[in-house]
C-alpha cells in the first residue's frame, strides 16, 4: 500500500534496507547516532545496527573521511555523512586525492565504494557556509561519481545503486527537499546511476535542472504551457555519469536547451554541460544555449537577499523565453 | 628469537639498501620516471617494525615507502617493475614510487600527500573493530606529518575507539629543508602522546632489535585491544628529499654522525660480537640480496611497458574514459 514518504524517511528507508542485506555496510559521521543526523535520515539506525555500524565521530570530517578508505579498501562499504555539504572542503585531500584516485594509482587493483552524503543547496536562510551547491567542485575529478536527486522516490532508489556501485559517490541531497513528500510504495527497485528521467515531454526547448531546480522548472514548464510554449524538462539525476543519450534526444527533437542549476555560474556544472552540447550538437541548435543559476557570490543571509540569488521559477520562464527569441532558426 | 630470525632482519634490511641503490642507478639513467623519495639509512625501522606483523596484518606508508612494501613482504622484481612504470608493476604501472600498493600482502599504499595515510590506517584499523578481527595496522608517518592537523584527528578518535592501530613515526629530523628544531616546540613527537592518553615511545631507529621490541609491545597491546601506540623512531635519511636535491641544508658534522650509526653495519656488527652469525653468513647475505636485485632490474626491464590507451582505464569499476 502506498503511503506518503518524505525525502529525509526514503533515504533513511534506503540505507536501512542496505544495512539489513548487506552487512559490509556502515555509516559513519557526526550526530548521525544518537541523534539520527542533523536531518533526521539515519535515525533509528543506531538501535538497529549498534555502535559499530553507525559511528559517532568528534568533528574530524578529514579523519572519517579517510577512515572510510581505509576501510573501504579493507572491503567494507562505508556511507559517509558530511553534516552540511559545505563541510566537504575539510576533506579535499580525501576525497580528490585519496578516495578519487585510489584505484587509477593501484592498477585498478582496488575497490573504492563509499557513498559521501551530503545536504546542500540554499534557500534555507543558512548564509554563506551552509548553503552552498558544490557538485561542479568534484564533477570536475575524474574517480567521482556525483549523484543529485530531486524526489523522495529517486532519493532512496539512487541512493540503494550508489551503496552498491563499486566507485565513490559523491550523493548530494538538498536541504529544501528533506520535507518534500510523495506517496510511494514500500516496494522499490534501485535506479542505475547514468540514467535521465524525463519529467515533462516537450517539444519547443529542453530544460536540464538537477535538484532542487526541478520542481521550479516543472512550475516554470506549466507557466509556459499556458502561453503555449511546450518544454522538455529532464532530471539527470546522476551529473557523472551523465545521460547524453536522453539529453541529446531531447535538444535533437527541441533545438534549443536551457539548463537550470542552483549552483553559481562560473565554472559550475551546467556550464560544462553547455560546452558538451555546443561541441558536440552545435548544428541541432536552433538557439544559443542558456543557462540560469545562481549569482557570482557567496551565499547571502536575509530571505530577499538570497531568493535574488537563487535561479527562480521566472527567471526559467524568462530565460526560455528568451531562447525562443534568440532563435535563428524558428 | 632463532637465529633465522635474526639473519632475516639483516636480509631485509640489506633488501631495502640495494634495492633503494639500485633505484638510484635507475632513475639517474632513465629507466626509473618522476620523482624517487629514498629512505636509505632508515631501514632499521621499517624491518624492525614490520617484522613483528602478520600477513593479514597492514601497514599505511608514505611518499617514501620502498622500505615499508619490502619489509611488508613486497618482492623487488615485481617493485621495481612499478618503479619503472611496466606491466608487471605492482600497480600495473600506474603507481610508481609514489602510489606503490598491494593489497595482498596488506600494504595499503604509499601516499604522495603528507598524513593522508593517518586516517587510512585508522580506517583499516577501525575495519577490524568493526568486524572484530584481530589484525593490527601499523601508520608509518614522518616529523612533518605529527604537525599536520590529520594526527591530531587520528590519534584522538583511535585513542577514543581502543582501534588496533599502532602510529609509527619516522623522525629523521627533517621535512624537507625543515628541521624539527624549526618546526616543533616540543623536542619529541611521542611526547604529543599524553595529549591522547596513549603510550608515547621512544626508540633509537637505527637499532633493528629496538624497534622490533617497541613495536612488538604496541602491536600486541593493539591486538589485545588496548588500542593505539605512538612511537618515535629517531632516525636519518642518508639522500636528501628527492634524489638530486643535494640536501645541503643539512649541515655536514650531522650527516656524518648519522652515517656512523648506519643500521646495516651496525647490525651487522652485532650479530657477529654476539656470536649469532659468522662474516661468511653476512657476506653470504650481501651476495645473495645483490643477485636477486639484479634479477629484479632483468625482470622490470623485460616487462612490456603500458599502452597509451591504457590511460583511459581504472578510473571507474564500469566506465572507461573518452581517449583522443
């Protein structure tokens, strides 16, 4: 029987069943015990699995960081919590040198599962170091796979494929998301990581967003159908690996493409993206490629601040627009 | 101890010696890539320490990490095969000097960033803790990783969990062109032990049987459970850094003394004072080594060396990359 799940629930189901199937599995990382993480998506775990499965850390993020290579490399599959994706950064060295590159330095002679979760994204009134989006930070290093869901229903099926994929993944889930519910099944399946999942048919432009850009580009499709403006709208759901062939299928049908993503601009992910599409479909192109995200700045504190800094619902709908305009070929 | 025991530290000792002169004569003339970090003259600690370890035990080493992989039990051809970027390679070639690593034999990598190995080996120690083995990881670092704040992460939350890990640090007095004097307040590393209610040890790293005792101890305070070890090997590397850094940062007189207390010879002395070994069993050793590190360069040089292609794999389990 259906019930209505939300986002922190789906992934704290996901991570339960993978505990229970495989015992290799552990979780490790700050508050995540006794208190069942900061958004709640290992609670209950601790009772479940005991003290040697779901570790509680001092604040050492580059220490557990690293322990879950050592361990991984010992053929244990650690799920590492980083309470605030912005956290992260304490363990650059772990992640880009160590954990990303282990196998490519030992011949593949080495397994690397860890799964790296960690909420990101704005809109929450966190300022500047608690609501970054960083996945263009590490979609830039090869060795990481980068997973971005934006439902309770791709949460915890993303999530059960990247406990049980053999590679680091880097898992970002939103903040703003945690709440969102949906009415699911207690039966699921994982979702291969690299697959695109169509939200909306479309055939007048394409609209790529990732997480919590979603939900504000199926808004911003609706607004344009009822000028009639038909939009595409396609969740990758996995950034690395991506799915070109959903991608470029639908810029092919539409020609025109607009990719929705909250991070900042400059050397974000839609900008690698945007170059992948021009170099390689520049002549399905009826229009130049858009982008909409957030602005060059850190993330600001008061509500009008940051809604101006975040990629809104009618900054998608101005950008299609203006994609339709720039159309060279109608 | 036997007497095989004892000829066996000697052997390692003189295995690591020629093969890191070997690595010397390579690199200079090309067949050996990058960059060569030699541990020459601190072999004591490395076969010392490693001696008293299991197979399934591990060890996490550093950028200067033949020493470690031989005493581990790593076999020269196969390392200098690596060395020399071929097939063979432990790492196929892909790792090098820097990345040299072997699962199977429970050296769990030399590492190319300063302390990144600390948390590694509190990973692989805190693997057994969760499973409830009884294997042991031994973390070979350097003065200049203690000031990293890695060892202060690691050797607080291995203390607070009793993880079976035993912290080995290599001081032989300089990173790079820093010398402790000018790094440190505190004279001793081990000292930083109190900081983390663990034992803080201090052992002449030049004295084999020393460091085997002291690392026997941990190991076996580890293995019952009792958790972690600091222990401070004072010792000295004979080459600078990287081989053709002429290390003229250290001043002679020191250099010299150092090379006085050369742990080969020195052992070497002691098994023959103390009447465990007779010259002819030394010399018979030195030979011996000497044929199976030729053997080694025969055996890296007929390796096939990798195709550029191969570039494009191993990054991922399941995807290979995009060539030209």
């Amino acid at each position: 029987m259906a019930k209505r799940v939300s986002t922190s629930k789906a992934l704290n189901n996901a991570l339960d069943r993978a505990m229970a199937f495989d015992e290799r599995v552990f979780c490790i990382g700050e508050d995540i015990g006794i208190m069942g993480g900061t958004f709640g998506v290992t609670a209950g775990l601790l009772d479940k699995y005991g003290e040697k499965r779901v570790i509680d850390t001092p604040i050492s993020e580059a220490m557990f960081m690293g322990a879950a290579v050592g361990a991984a490399a010992r053929g244990l599959v650690p799920v590492v919590e980083i309470m605030f994706s912005d956290f992260v950064t304490y363990c650059f060295d772990q992640v880009v040198n160590q954990a990303a590159k282990m196998r490519y330095m030992y011949g593949g002679n080495i397994e690397m599962p860890i799964v790296i979760r960690m909420p990101g994204g704005g809109s929450v009134q966190s300022a500047a170091q608690h609501s970054q989006s960083l996945e263009g930070l590490f979609g830039h290093i090869p060795g990481l796979k980068i997973v971005m869901p934006s439902s309770p229903s791709d949460a915890r099926g993303l999530l059960l494929s990247s406990i049980t994929d053999r590679n680091p993944v880097m898992f970002f889930e939103t903040k703003s998301l945690y709440a969102k519910v949906e009415k699911l099944e207690e039966e699921y399946d994982p979702i291969p990581l690299g697959t695109a999942s169509v939200k909306r048919e479309g055939g007048d432009v394409t609209i790529v967003a990732t997480g919590p850009c979603v939900l504000k580009a199926m808004n911003a499709a609706s607004a344009l159908a009822e000028e009639g403006i038909e939009a595409e709208v396609i969740d990758p759901r996995t950034l690395y690996p991506l799915d070109t062939k959903t991608i470029f299928g639908s810029v092919e049908k539409t020609g025109r493409l607009l990719i929705v993503t909250e991070e900042c601009k400059r050397g974000a992910w839609s900008a690698e993206l945007s170059a992948e599409v021009a170099e390689k479909q520049f002549v399905a192109l009826k229009a130049p490629i858009a982008r909409v995200g957030a602005l060059n700045t850190p993330v600001p504190l008061a509500k009008q601040l940051e809604d101006y800094y975040l990629p809104q619902t009618e900054n998608i709908v101005d950008g299609v627009k203006s994609i339709l305009k720039e159309s060279v070929i109608k | 101890m036997d007497k095989e025991d004892y000829l066996e530290l000697y052997r390692v000792m003189v295995r690591i010696r020629k093969f890191e002169q070997q690595a010397t004569d390579s690199f200079e003339i090309g067949d050996i890539p990058g960059m060569v970090h030699l541990s020459m003259g601190q072999e004591a600690t490395e076969a010392g320490a490693c001696s008293v370890l299991k197979k399934t035990d591990y060890i996490t080493s550093t950028h200067r990490g033949h020493g470690h992989m031989i005493a581990k039990g790593g076999k020269t051809d196969r390392m200098m095969a690596e060395l020399c970027a071929r097939r063979d390679g432990y790492c196929r070639g892909k790792g090098g000097s820097m990345h040299i690593s072997s699962i199977e034999i429970g050296m769990l990598g030399a590492d190319g960033m300063v302390g990144a190995g600390m948390p590694i080996a509190t990973g692989a120690a805190l693997a057994s803790w969760i499973r409830g083995t009884d294997d042991v990881t031994v973390c070979f670092f350097g003065d200049g990783a203690s000031n990293e704040g890695l060892f202060h992460e690691c050797l607080n939350f291995a203390a607070l969990k009793s993880l079976p890990v035993v912290f080995l640090c290599e001081n032989n007095l300089y990173a790079i062109s820093t010398s402790t004097k000018r790094s440190m307040k505190v004279q001793d590393v081990a000292s930083r032990a109190a900081g983390y209610g663990i034992p803080g040890v201090i052992v002449d790293g030049n004295d084999v049987l020393a460091v085997r005792e002291a690392t026997s101890e941990a190991v076996a305070r580890a293995r019952r459970g009792e958790g972690p070890t600091l222990i401070e090997a004072k010792t000295y590397k004979h080459h600078g850094h990287f081989e053709g850094d002429p290390a003229d940062y250290r001043p002679q007189e020191e250099v010299q003394l150092w090379l006085d207390k050369d742990p080969i010879p020195r052992y070497a002395r002691y098994l023959v004072e103390s009447g465990i070994a007779v010259e002819g069993e030394i010399a018979a050793i030195d030979g011996e080594i000497a044929a199976e590190i030729a053997k080694a360069v025969e055996f890296a040089l007929a390796s096939e060396p990798l195709d550029s292609r191969e570039t494009c794999m191993d990054v991922y389990s399941d995807i290979v990359e995009e060539g030209r």
